[in-house]
C-alpha cells in the first residue's frame, strides 16, 4: 500500500509539472482575460458577459502575441517572447514552489527548485510561443551574389 502511494505521488507530481510547461504560454493570456472579465463583471455586465469579454481579451491577447512574434525580427520579437515569458515564469515559481514544498523541509533548497522552475517554465513559454507563430517567408527577399556574372540575383527580380 505505501509503494502505491509513493507511485501514485510520483505520478501526480509529474503531472503537475507536465501540465505547468504545457499550459505556460497561457499565462499571459489567462492573467489578461480574466483582469478583463472582472472589470467586466464589476462594471455590471453579468456572468455571462464578463466570460465573453475574458475569453475574447484572452484569445486576441494570444493571436496579437503569435502575430508580432511572427511578423516581426529579432529586437522586437526578444521583447515578446520576454513579455510572455516572465508572467510564465512567476506562475512557474509558484507552481514549483509549492510542489516543492510538498517534498522537501529545507527553504533554501524550496527556493532552489522554485528558481529552477521559473527559469525552466519561462524559457518553456518562449519556445512555445516561437513554434506556435509561423515562421515568414523570406524567400522573395532572399538574394545572391554570383560571383561569374558580378550581379546579384533575387527571386521575382
């Protein structure tokens, strides 16, 4: 009976953990809908409206995210990758925080691991934001130097 509680412990920890580096990208978008439909709702638009109002806050906040991190290059795209980044890291030392908690005595060795899992939770958020936003398509503006003619070539040219 104890070898399945520790398992089923194990299991239920690494869960938890799946579903923080899963869910991480969303931490921006969930904090904004839903400080959105809070306004909504202390505003006097209902339950109703204040789901509808967090929910589209929330997916245009994730679409405007995907979109500039798409459209964009390097200096602009570090600072959108850094602005879903950190909210995923904060929930990250939280989440690891408190699991860690639930593990081990020792405080300096809690604030270890919550470290390591902010770092690890934000770094999880920018590369899932880099593979959810399609990459652009460069090659009409791609050119090349031949050197046998001294000309440059570009496609569409």
């Amino acid at each position: 009976m104890l070898a399945t509680g520790i398992v089923l412990s194990i299991l239920g920890l690494g869960f938890f953990c799946w579903l923080l580096f899963t869910l991480a990208i969303y931490a921006l978008p969930t904090f904004a809908g839903l400080a959105a439909g809070l306004a909504a709702f202390h505003s006097g638009a209902g339950v109703l409206g204040a789901i509808t109002v967090g929910l589209l806050v929330g997916g245009a906040i994730l679409a405007l995210g995907q979109f500039v991190f798409a459209a964009t290059r390097m200096p602009l795209r570090a600072i959108v990758g850094l602005v879903y980044g950190v909210p995923a890291a904060i929930a990250g030392y939280q989440v690891s925080l408190t699991l860690a908690g639930l593990t081990m005595p020792g405080s300096i060795w809690q604030a270890a691991f919550a470290v390591i899992g902010a770092v690890v939770s934000g770094c999880t958020a920018f590369s899932r934001l880099a593979l959810l936003a399609t990459p652009p398509d460069w090659r009409d503006t791609v050119s090349a130097y031949s050197p046998a003619s001294g000309r440059l070539h570009g496609q569409g040219r």
